[in-house]
C-alpha cells in the first residue's frame, strides 16, 4: 500500500498534465479567497515533563509559560467569528500541564466549537483527569505513546514512566466504555522510527478496549531537527505544491503570537499578536499575504522553514479541502 502510495505520488508530481490542472485549481481557489481557515491550533503551554528524541524542543528560544485566560477565551470567540469550528490543542509542551485544561475544553465546546481534538502523552492522565476528559465534550485524544516496552519508552520519552503512562491509557479505555453519552475517540501514537519493534499484545489489548494505533511517521521539523534515522520524503524546495495549511489553518502560541504553523516552533514568522489586535486583521496582514503570494509563485527558495519542509501538507489535494473550489 505504501509502495502504491509512493509510486501515485511520483507519478503525479513528475505529470505535467496534472500538474497544470492541480495548480490552476489551486490558485483559483486561493484567488477567489474559497479557502478559508477552518482550524485553530492552541498551544496552552510550552512547559513539557520530559524531552523526547524526536521533538526539537531543547532548541526553543521563546519564552515558556502558559495561556491566561484571556487570551484563551478572546481566541475561541475570535476563531468562531471567523467561521472557525475546530480546534487542536497541541504546540510544544504537554497540555495537561495546564491545570484548567478540561474547564477549556468544556468552555470551547460551550461556546460552539464542533471538534475539539488534544494531543497528550498520557502522563499526568490520572484518574480524575482521565474522567474529567472523558466527559468534557472532548471529540478526539491522541496519546503519544511511541514505544510498547519499557526500557525503548525511556529512552525515547526521558522521565516518564511506562507503566504508570500504559495504566492510564487503560483507566481511560475502561472508563470509557462503562458510560454513555459523548465519547472522544482515542488513537495511540508510535512515532514510527525505521525498524522499530512493537510488542503487539499490548497494541492488540488497547486495539480491544477501543483505541486506534496510528503511526504518522517522522519529519525534520522543517529542517530544524536532525535525529535522521528516516526517510524524508520530497523536499518543497525540490518541487512542492502550495501548502494548505497557510489558507486552512492557524497556529496560535500560549503568549497569543500567530505563527506560521506547527512546525514554526520559535516563531520565526511571527503574524502578530491576538492580545494587540484581531485574528481576522492578522491573517489579513501583509506578512502571510506574501508567503502565500510566494507559495502560489512556487518560490518557496527564500522561505526559511518552507523550502526545508517535506512538503507533506502540499500533498493533500486540495478539492479534499471542505471549502476548497465551492462558487
Ligand atoms: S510548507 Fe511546511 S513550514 Fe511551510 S507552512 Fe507548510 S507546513 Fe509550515
């Protein structure tokens, strides 16, 4: 199947037909302002309790802390007038540091937010967190566990404790399908190193208590992150298609900072900040305008993350887009 997938996409990329068509269907859709952004990514904290291999978190130089309030809330009103209607709590810090996060979860839902997804590695998942969780309206849970054996997870997760983490995750399945009403999904992550070995009981025993394992694979964080022990796929620089995530997306740190997506870990491009102005006049300004203008152009050469990004999110045809190509 991968190798199939493979082949499609070199086929494609190398297709001058295709590639006509898919870029002028690209620019129509971004001319025409068709897109519009329809995610939210919050980081609540940049704080984290350990340090895994494949996160370049030791290269932050932005300041660390927590979202206030504040800005939490003027970002889920801002996001809904804009049409918004999902957010990821993700970013470079483990969420559940944030002591409020199931009051915000609850608090986005209530506010009118259809998907709310977390990302977590199920550390400080105890049992009242578990719970809490389990009955905030929270649509999906995406628990990075990235090894199924004791000693590879401290070595890949540094001071967090296998154990305690895999007991967590079975409290939450467990507690899960003794109730009723609005369930999250649950997906395990494993990372996905080349020749990594799973011990499958214990996937077959999540699999059985109603997780999903997923294995999105590695990346460079755009060339920030050198732990190579993969393969990266194309790079944009080489030949990329425009990425979705500048029209679809909107990647907002705990001080409120926009910046350009997940990958632009210390804020390189910095769009401006909710705290000073709107998201509406941020994602208006001048700054993204010409990074997508440049994306359109295909010169991706002078953009300091984007030329080094593997061009994942370019691959994504865009009429998969909800709101891609509507009149
Ligand atoms: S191409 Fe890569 S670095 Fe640029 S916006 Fe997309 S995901 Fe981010």
């Amino acid at each position: 199947m991968a190798k199939t997938k493979a082949f499609l996409r070199e086929f494609l990329f190398n297709n001058p037909v295709y590639d006509y068509l898919y870029m002028s269907r690209i620019r129509k859709s971004a001319d025409a302002g068709i897109v519009k952004p329809d995610t939210l990514r919050i980081e609540l904290t940049n704080l984290c309790n350990t340090s895994c291999i494949m996160c370049p978190r030791d290269k932050l130089t932005r300041p660390q802390g927590i979202m206030s309030n504040e800005v939490f809330e003027r970002a889920v009103k801002q996001a809904l007038a804009l049409g918004i209607g999902k957010i990821l709590f993700s970013g470079f810090g483990e969420p559940l540091i944030d002591a409020n996060i199931v009051e915000r979860i609850k608090y986005a839902k209530k506010s009118g937010i259809s998907l709310v997804h977390l990302f977590s590695n199920a550390s400080l998942m105890g049992k009242k967190i578990a719970a809490g969780l389990a009955d905030s309206g929270l649509d999906l849970l995406v628990i990075s566990l990235d090894a199924t054996e004791e000693k590879r997870f401290s070595g890949i997760k540094p001071g967090l404790n296998f154990n305690g983490v895999t007991s967590n995750i079975i409290f939450l399945l467990d507690y899960l399908s003794g109730k009723n009403g609005h369930n999250p999904k649950i997906k395990v992550r494993l990372t996905g190193f080349e020749n990594e070995i799973y011990d499958m009981r214990l996937l077959d025993q999540l699999r059985e208590k109603g997780a999903q394992i997923v294995s999105p694979g590695l990346h460079s964080w755009s060339g920030q992150w050198e732990g190579a022990d993969f393969s990266p796929v194309r790079l944009m620089a080489e030949k990329g298609w425009p990425c979705y995530l500048l029209w679809t997306s909107v990647t907002l740190l705990w001080d409120g900072s926009v910046s350009l997506c997940c990958k632009d870990f210390n804020c390189i491009y910095n769009f401006g900040n909710i705290k000073n102005e709107g998201l509406a006049e941020i994602l208006q300004g001048a700054k993204l305008a010409d990074i997508r203008r440049r994306h359109l152009e295909r010169s991706f050469a002078g953009l300091k993350l984007c030329a080094s990004c593997e061009s994942v999110q370019s691959l994504l045809p865009w009429w998969r887009i909800k709101n891609a190509g509507q009149k």
